[in-house]
C-alpha cells in the first residue's frame, strides 16, 4: 500500500483507527491537537461513526474514554502536557481499575515551550502511576505503536501512555499502515468489582500493580522497540531515548562504534540497562524533556560508570534537544554556521487586527487607569496577548482557570476592584467551578467571559459552552441584574465602558460577556 | 540526493502551501522526506518556520542541524535572515525582497536586502509585483517556489502535479494561476542565477 505523509500526531491517530479505536477524546492543546482533529475528518472513522468529539477538559475527556473501556471497547485520550495535571486523578487511578477494552492516553510534551505556559516530562507521570509508556523515535514508530497498544493494555488490562514531544508531533513523514481490525464487541469487565475503588479493593489492586511490575519490565526486555546496537569502542555508550535517537543518528558516521541502546518502551529495560552500565566506562543518556532516565541511573548517590547528560551540564537542563546540542554533547567538532545578523528582531505574536478581545481590553483599560495596574487576572487562550504592549492589560496567566480563583482570593485579601478575564472555553474547561466558589462566599469581583465562539487559540475547535454561558451563571447562581452581554467593537466602547463602571462599582459577584466572533470565525462564516 | 530546506516567513503567507507541495513532489519522485512545521502561538502574526528535508536515503532528525541547509525559502526577507545560522557555506537564498511590517521596530529594509546579498549565493527578488502582475496578489508563494524550483533536484513536472493536487479542489481557475505564477518565478531565477 501507499505511504501516507502524516504528522506525528496524525500517525497516532490512524494507528488508533486501524487497531480497532472506537472512540476518540480530548481537548485541544499544542502539539496534541492533531489527533483528534485528524480521526474528525478521516473518512473511514467518520463512516463507522467512531466517537470523535471535544470534551470540556482534559479529566472528563479520560473518564468518558474510560467509561469507552469499561463497556470493552478500544478507546484514545488525547491532551497536551499541562492536560495530564487536570486529568491526573484520572490517570493515576486507572492504574488501579486498569483496563477492560484497551485505553491509550496519548500526551504531547512541548520541551523548550513552544506553546506553552511550562514545560513538563510525562514520562514522570507513567512511572508515578506505574503504567507503561511507548516513546516514538519517529513517525511510522509512532502508528506501530499506536497500533500495538491496544494489544497491550488488554493483555494487562492497563491504560498505556503513548508519549511523543512537539517536534515529532508536528512534522510529517511516510508511513506504511498495517491491516485494519475491527472493533470489539462491547463487553463488562470480568470482575465486577474491577473500576470499584473502595479501599479494601484498592489495596488488592495496588498490590496487584506492584506485582505486575516485573512483567512489564520483562515485556520492555522483549520489546523491538527497546533496541541494544553493539559497539567496540566501550569508553561511552549512548541511551537514547525517543526522538532523541535521530538527533544522535545525524551525528554519528560510518567510523563510530560504540554500544547504543534505543528506548521507546517503558518501564526501563533493565538487562539491557545492566549491560551497557557494565560494559562501558562512561554512558550518555539522550532524553527528550528532564533527566528521567538519568536520575534513575545514577541514583541519590552515584557509584560506578559515570553518567552524562542533563544533570552534569553535558545537555542544557533545560529546553529541547536537537542536533547541534547531541553533537556537542558527543564531543564532536560543531559545524562551521553564521549567526544571526543584527538586522534582524522579534516578531512577537500578537492580537489579530479586528480581534474582539482587542475592545474588551480597552474597555478595561479605562477601569484601571482609575484604579491603578495590578487588578486584572487572566487567562489562557489567544487573550493572554493582551499582557503585551499596547494593550498591558492583564496582570497573570497561570493555569487554565485560574482568572477566577486567583480574582476570588484577591479580593478576600482586599484588592479592589478585583477582575477575572477567561475565555469561553477556559470558562467551560475550568472556570465554572471557580464561578461557584464565587458565588458561594458571595466575593466581590468581575468576571470577563470574553465569548468569541470559539477555541481561538488551538485552531478553532468548537467550545462545550457556547450558547449557553448566561444559563450556566444563572444556574450556579449569579443575580440575573449582573450578567451583562456586551458587544465589543468601538463604536460601543463608551456604552461598555460604563457598564463595566456599573459592575466594578456592585459589591458582589458580576459576569460581564463581550460577545463577538473570533475574526477568523466571522470571515469564515460569511 | 539529500536537500536540506528551510522555509521562512510570517503566519498567513502560505509557506505551508509551499511544503506540502515539495513534499508531494518528493514522495511523488519517490524520495524519502521529513517535514517539521511551526504550529500555534507562532501563527498569530508571528514568525513561522518550516524544516523540509529530503533524501534517496534514511532521513533522522526532523530538525535541519545549524550550518546545513542547502536553500532557505523565503517570502519575506528578515525571516530568510532569521535563519542564517542554519545555512551551509555553499547554500541558496531564495527570497521575496518584500517586508511584511506588522511590527513597530522592523529594521531598515536596505540594511536587511544588503546583509542577504552579502551572502555567496542569493536571489532576492519582487515576487509580489511578478504575482499581481499575473493579476494573483496571493501566489507569491508559488513564485517564490518558482525560483526555488531551480535548485531542488525535483523534476519540475512533479511540482506542477503537487500544484494540482492541493489547488485541485478550488477550481481549474486557481490552479491555472498557481502554475502560472510558478513558472514566471522559475523564469526569473533562470534569467538572474
Ligand atoms: C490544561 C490545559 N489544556 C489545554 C491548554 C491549551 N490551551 C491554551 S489556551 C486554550 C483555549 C483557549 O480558548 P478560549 O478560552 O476560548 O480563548 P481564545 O483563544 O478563543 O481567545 C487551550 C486549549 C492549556 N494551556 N492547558
Ligand atoms: S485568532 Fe481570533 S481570538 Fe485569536 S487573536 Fe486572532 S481574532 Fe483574536
């Protein structure tokens, strides 16, 4: 069959698709969103019906796919780095309830924060968890193990994590697919107390996971994706991990010999980890994100074969790798390059020309040029450009959701006027729960639920809570009298900005909507 | 065969047009091929970057290593600039000689063409005149690939199929100005190389 030229991301998805999936979830979140979006428009998924919508974050998007599970079908969750924080409780409690149909979790990292507000190793979270973990090298690795997981995690009935970083995620290469299965038929689990959590089970299951271990080590011992290249030159071995094998493979030439071992499988090999600790006097470990591999090597206190990498200085702390950094870190000559002439500056990102969010801001504006800077916290999402100048209009982003809570404890501590803004899918992600502790110690802030109709930021995935944002503050108890709906263009903006006057000045909690579409969203509507 | 490419310009100005094209093209021609793209924060008005990397052997690293790319692509001339670094000693400049000034500091522009024609090998040109005079403001990308197309060790005809193929959908009207906007970019190239 024909190779298909798919990202990293999509490769994820058709894997998923040929090995049977029945249903896809998630939210969107960079350099994750390609899976579900690519299952959304793939002919084939759309023709079985296989479930394929956004969920409203990330730990309702885990249950639902493992409530998929439980009924015995194959099911893919899909998230970005900081998504796995919000669906962590999920995640480490499934390592308890486990499987019935197989579960991947697949989660893009975004090392040296591309698109994100930090960098993170989810890796962590699959040994905290003490689930398994593939890590792609390249793409086609990427559609076979998607293709096997679910084989996997139905032989020991456990959610597999399949880990890729950005740059896998979004770059493009051949691949070769594999005989489509079909999808299960829908079953219980065996055990009826299975995804039953009351401590006396737990503590069966735990010791059950504990048990399991050695056998999982065992299938990374067998596993092609675990690969161990003999070398005679013993004086430093390489572990690379992932993507990080490229990097090493486009430093190495034809004279090179010495031992290298390949992960793409977790928990870690350890008979091949035991040999080339053994057989090599030194050993650099290549990862992709933070220094997992390296700080279980060396331990607290180190002894033995000296290990290089993140730790000692070898590879930066931080930040992704990628060629240059592997050659130096291989002790290679660097390539003769130019640097960058002064000539060129930064082209910071910015609001788009005509964005709503441009009027809602400078509406805001007036408030605090009364009030002084400091008042207004934010949110994630295209919004958070407004920190930049012109506008300088908020003061934080931190976490998705985190406008409304952090306004909440501001004002307990006696800010005033105390602003929250947060998109419409933010709200939806996790703004609502912050609006009800709002509502509930009856604080005294204004809560800016900017409504373009739309997931902005990722792309334009559509947001669980439009056409129903005043029914949900309503319901969790927000006064009718101050829920207002504004339009914001600048022929409006006296008109708003009195009625943010109005809002800041009621002492209770306010929700003020600025409603207009996304630019983007509008010229594609018309 | 190994071409390694960079492909440079602002969110919006369709480089991304101009790597899927390539890429047909490769896999079309039966070469193996890597392409890294720039997603997210970056497209809104921000720089956007794009690593293509073709072979007739294995290709590794999804990213081009500093001081070995064989062409950087560009439709805008400060972001050919911006990655200087990744140029090999003998390698092309192929860029739109027209800034796109969305930024208040945007360095004087004789200053940016002057530092791309200090470099061995270039070709810095008006694509956006060549492209509104074929009455089609918005190929310049294709004629910016045009010129492009001299150095890439692609036949040609395999770009005037990938043309097709992802303009196919918009109508015979849209691929006609594609392809002719590709071939006046070639023709420049032919005549100033
Ligand atoms: C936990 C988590 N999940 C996902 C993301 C990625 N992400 C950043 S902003 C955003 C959505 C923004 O949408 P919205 O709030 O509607 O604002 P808009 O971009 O439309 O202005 C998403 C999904 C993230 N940063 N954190
Ligand atoms: S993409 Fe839409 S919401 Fe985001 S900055 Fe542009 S206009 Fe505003």
């Amino acid at each position: 069959m024909k190779k298909l030229l798919l990202l990293g991301d999509e490769a994820i998805a058709q894997g998923a698709l040929d090995a049977g999936l029945s249903g896809a979830y998630g939210y969107p979140g960079t350099p994750s969103t390609e899976i579900v979006e690519y299952i959304q428009r793939n002919p084939e998924a759309i023709e079985k019906n296989i479930h394929r919508t956004w969920s409203a974050n990330e730990k309702t998007a885990l249950e639902a796919a493992l409530g998929m599970s439980y009924a015995g079908k194959r099911t893919i969750v899909t998230m970005k780095h900081v998504g796995l924080n919000v669906a962590a409780d999920s995640y480490m409690n499934s390592a308890l309830t486990g499987a019935n149909g197989g579960v991947i979790v697949a989660v893009a990292d975004d090392p040296s924060m591309h698109s994100s507000q930090n960098e993170q190793d989810s890796r962590f979270y699959s040994k905290f968890a003490l689930l398994p973990a593939f890590e792609p090298s390249d793409q086609q690795e990427a559609y076979n193990m998607c293709f096997e997981a679910f084989t996997l995690s139905e032989k020991y009935n456990l959610p597999i994590m399949m880990r890729l970083t950005t740059r896998l995620a979004h770059s493009r290469a051949g691949v070769a697919r594999k005989k489509v299965l079909a999808e299960n038929e829908m079953s219980f689990p065996q055990n009826r107390d299975q995804f039953m959590l009351l401590p006396s089970f737990s503590r069966k299951k735990y010791q059950k996971l504990l048990d399991t271990q050695p056998e999982l080590v065992k299938e990374s011992e067998n596993s092609k994706y675990n690969e161990y290249f003999d070398g005679n030159d013993k004086s430093c071995g390489v572990i690379a991990c992932g993507l990080a094998y490229n990097y090493l493979m486009e430093n190495i030439s034809d004279k090179d010999d010495f031992p290298i071992l390949k992960i793409g499988q977790y928990p870690l090999p350890r008979k091949q980890i035991e040999k080339i600790m053994a057989e090599c006097d030194e050993v650099l470990v290549l990862e992709e994100g933070m220094p997992l591999v390296e700080e279980m090597l060396k331990g607290y206190i180190p002894t033995g074969t000296k290990i290089k990498g993140r730790l000692d200085g070898t590879i930066s702390r931080a930040g992704e790798l990628n060629p240059k950094t592997v050659r130096k870190a291989l002790g290679l000559p660097e390539i003769p390059s130019e640097e960058i002439p002064t000539s060129v500056v930064g082209r910071p990102p910015a609001l788009c020309d005509g964005c709503p969010h441009i009027d809602t801001y400078n509406a805001i504006n007036e408030i605090t040029k009364k009030c002084g800077k400091g008042h207004v916290f934010s949110d994630i999402g295209c919004y958070t450009l407004g920190y930049l100048p012109p506008y300088n209009a908020i003061d934080t982003c931190v976490d998705m959701g985190a406008s409304i809570t952090m306004a909440i404890g501001a004002a307990d501590a006696g800010l005033f006027p105390s602003i929250a803004t947060i998109g419409d899918s933010t709200f939806g992600h996790s703004g609502i729960t912050g609006l009800l502790d709002a509502v509930d110690k009856k604080a005294n802030i204004v809560v800016v639920i900017m409504d373009n109709d739309t997931t902005a930021m990722t792309g334009m995935q559509d947001s669980q809570v439009n056409g129903r944002i005043e029914k949900i503050c309503l319901g969790i108890g927000v006064d009718e009298k101050h829920i207002r709906v504004v339009t914001p263009l600048a022929k409006n903006h006296a008109e708003n900005v009195k009625i943010f006057q109005e809002e800041v000045d009621y002492n209770g909690v306010s929700v003020i909507i600025p409603r207009r579409d996304c630019i983007h969203l509008f010229k594609k509507r018309r | 065969m190994k071409k390694d490419i960079i492909l440079a310009g602002v969110g919006g100005q369709g480089i991304l047009s101009i790597a899927t094209i390539i890429g047909y093209a490769a896999i079309e021609s039966g070469l193996k091929l890597k392409q890294a793209e720039v997603h997210g924060m970056s497209q809104r008005g921000g720089d956007v970057q794009s690593h293509l990397r073709i072979s007739d052997s294995n290709v590794f690293s999804d990213l081009i290593p500093h001081g070995a790319a064989d062409i950087i692509i560009s439709v805008e001339p400060m972001e050919a600039l911006r990655y200087k670094p990744y140029l090999s000693e003998n390698g092309w400049f192929i860029t739109n000689s027209v800034p796109f000034v969305n930024i208040p500091n945007y360095p004087a522009i004789e200053n940016v063409i002057s530092d791309i024609q200090n470099c061995k090998n270039n070709i810095v040109f008006d694509a956006n005149q060549i492209a509104k005079d074929l009455g089609s403001s918005r190929s310049m990308n294709m004629v910016i690939l045009g010129a492009a197309s001299l150095f890439l060790d692609i036949a040609y005809e395999k770009l005037e199929e990938g043309i097709k193929f992802i303009f196919g959908r918009k109508g015979e009207k849209i691929v006609e100005t594609n392809l002719n906007a590709l071939a006046a970019g070639r023709k420049f190239a032919e005549e100033n190389s």
